[in-house]
C-alpha cells in the first residue's frame, strides 16, 4: 500500500499547495541518471537502449555537458541495454559515433579504469546492465585521442565509465580502447 502526505497537513498549509507526495518509489517509473564528465565541456551527450528480440528501441534528445554535467530521466525499464554516446567538439571525420566502454575485457564490476587500462583495451561493452533505482551516477572519463577515421588519422575521442559498471554482452572491438556505432548499440540480455 502506498503512503501519501498531503501538504495541507504539513504546517497548515492549504489544501491546494501541491499535489500528494508518495512516500513509497514503488511508483516511481523513470531513473534519474546523472553522468559527470569532468573533462568534456561542451560534448553532445546521448542515451539510448535497444536489447536485441525486442521490438523497439528508446533514445532520449540529446544534450551538452555544461558545468561538468548532463541528466537524463529514463525509464527504468529502458536502463537495462542502455549505451551512452558522445560526440566531442575537437572529432573529426571519424565515420562513428564514440559510445562510453562501461566495461573493458579483463575488468570487474566496480574496478577502477585509468587512461593507460582503458587506451590499450582491445575489447569493450558498452551495454549497461541498467539499475531499478530511482537515481544513478556515473563518472565518465573522455580524452582526445587520435583515431583512423576517412582520409586517415583524425581526432577522436575515447571515453570510459571511469569505475567499471554492470555490464551487458556484447563484448565489442575497441581499438585503442575506443567504441564507435553508426547506430544504436544492440545489447543483449545476460
């Protein structure tokens, strides 16, 4: 049974205050993901989930990381296969779009993931295994990296889950330690 707390109740307020406050989550449908990138101001960041059988895929607008930092709210039912995408402003024609690697081969649930471990990765995911929570943070590390794109070696960018996440298959190429898709990435479920 879920709780409500009427804000007319509270210290004599009107009875048209607000609407009720659920005390119970049990209701709340969506996740409210923070990702912090420290180091890409400016970066177009994008979230989107597509699990492999299913038959639809969810993708949110796009944003710009201002202040370090970008918010999207997800459905929890949509964390589960969810890949972060970045296009950072110094990239040139790289023919893909860099996905966050949540997880590089080799790595546990919740190990720490520096430059050098990330940079000589040959293979990743970047399928988070999603959460049922009603917030989530996640600390994600981008660097500019050069990287074979049309015409020979471009700017690129790599970028990482600075600690290693809960992770879906597949494990993907990633030279040099760079994800890239032309589309969404199909995750599959464990």
């Amino acid at each position: 049974m879920t709780a409500a707390i009427s804000l007319s109740a509270v210290a004599g307020a009107p009875a048209h205050a607000a609407p009720p406050i659920a005390a119970d989550s049990a209701q709340v449908t969506t996740t409210l993901l923070t990702l912090k990138f420290p180091s890409c101001e400016g970066c177009e960041v994008g979230v989107a989930s597509f699990v492999l059988g299913s038959t639809d895929d969810w993708s949110a607008k796009p944003k710009v990381v201002k202040d370090g930092t970008v918010r999207f709210v997800v459905p929890k039912d949509r964390t589960d296969g969810l890949s972060i995408t970045v296009r950072a402003p110094w990239e040139g024609a790289t023919g893909y779009v860099t996905n966050v690697a949540l997880r590089y081969k080799g790595q546990d649930t919740w190990d720490r993931v520096d430059f050098a471990t990330a940079r000589t990765a040959k293979r990743a995911s970047a399928c988070w295994a999603g959460t049922d929570q009603d917030a989530a943070t996640m600390k994600v590390r981008v660097r500019k990296v050069q990287v074979e794109g049309y015409g020979g070696k471009v700017a690129g960018t790599i970028a990482w889950a600075a600690v290693t996440q809960d992770w879906l298959r597949p494990v993907v190429a990633s030279p040099h330690g760079v994800v890239g898709t032309q589309d969404v990435m199909p995750c599959m479920e464990s």
